[in-house]
C-alpha cells in the first residue's frame, strides 16, 4: 500500500530508504496480525533495538492511523524478556488457552551453589517451563561438545528438582500440536500443586 510518511519515519540503510524500527513495528502492528506483531516487537525489544515507553509514545502519536487499537493491544503485551521466536509463541499459547502468565528469564540458585536461569516460572507452584529449540540443549559443535552440553543439561535438571521444582519442556513440534500441549502443562500444573501441597 502507498501512503506518504513523515520524514522522521524514514532512514537510510545500505543505501536504502527504508521505515525506521517505530514504523516498521507500528505497521505490522496494525496490518499483520496480533501473533505477528507481539513477535517482532518483542524481538526489537530484546535485542534493544527500541524501548518499550518510546514505542508506548510513538503509537500514541499515530492517534487517526487505522487500526490502531490493534497495534497498541500487541504492543500492551509484549515482553523486553523473550529470548526467541519459541518464548514469544509460548507466550502467546498461554494467552490464547488462559494459562496465567509466568515470570520469565528467572535466575534460580540451588544450595549446591549453581545458579540456573529458566525460560519460564510459575513461582508460586515452582513449574518451570522450558522453550527448547533442538540447537539450545546440542548446538554446533564436535560430538564430544555435544555430548558434554546434553550432560550438562540433564545436571541443570537433576538439579533444579532436587531444588522441590517440577520442569516441564516443550519444542516447536509440541506448539504445533497445542490442544496436546495444554494437556501436559495441565498434568504439570497438577504434579507441581501435588508436590507444592
């Protein structure tokens, strides 16, 4: 679509004249779905590309653009905190099935002296929840690298229950099957009230 825009919304890359971080978000806010526009804003937000409260004014000074309260509703619910495409879809599953927002990106020490940070936390229940892509637990590497990063995370595991928490973990493959995956984050919110009780 054309549509003439103020100069402050336009910059210069290679070159180029493109829409600066502002726009870009404010369009596909307004134009792209509230699915995808809580995903791009949340990852200009977490790679610092833009803050929040200047996002929160530059909508608020696009009062007559159309469709408008959809790009504010998005913007609303965005998080600064989610590390990846994954979290924010996980995010967005929770919305759509009315599972309570967790806290996110929660650093947890054990008496063991190891201190882990968590994707997600239902603190009062101590569930956590993990986003894993396949890359996140093996990554690149040679075998042996690999190997000692899947051992890795099988200690961060071990340790966190010992610690009384429940862990529940979910990929890609698991958000394409959604009524699955709210029956096993149901079974975990039923395990963590039973060991929390």
């Amino acid at each position: 679509r054309m549509t003439s825009l103020p100069a402050d919304d336009v910059t210069i890359i290679a070159g180029f004249k493109v829409t600066g971080i502002e726009r870009t978000l404010l369009d596909v806010g307004t134009t792209c779905g509230f699915a995808a526009a809580v995903v791009a804003i949340e990852s200009a937000l977490y790679k610092q590309l833009v803050r929040k409260h200047v996002l929160v004014e530059y909508f608020g000074s696009k009062r007559n653009l159309n469709n408008l309260p959809a790009g504010l509703k998005a913007l609303a619910f965005a998080s600064a905190l989610s590390e990846s495409v994954l979290e924010s879809r996980s995010r967005l599953f929770f919305e759509h099935f009315g599972i309570v927002q967790p806290e996110q990106q929660v650093l947890i020490h054990t008496r063991g002296g190891r201190k882990y940070r968590v994707d997600f936390l239902w603190r009062a229940l101590k569930l956590i929840g993990e986003a894993d892509g396949k890359a996140k637990i093996v990554g690149a590497g040679t075998t042996r690298e690999q190997e000692k990063r899947l051992r890795e995370h099988w200690r961060r595991e071990e340790d966190l229950r010992a610690e009384g928490y429940t862990v529940v973990r979910w990929t890609w493959d698991d958000l394409a099957n959604p009524h699955e995956l709210r029956t096993r984050l149901e079974s975990a919110f039923a395990q963590a009230r039973r060991v929390a009780a």
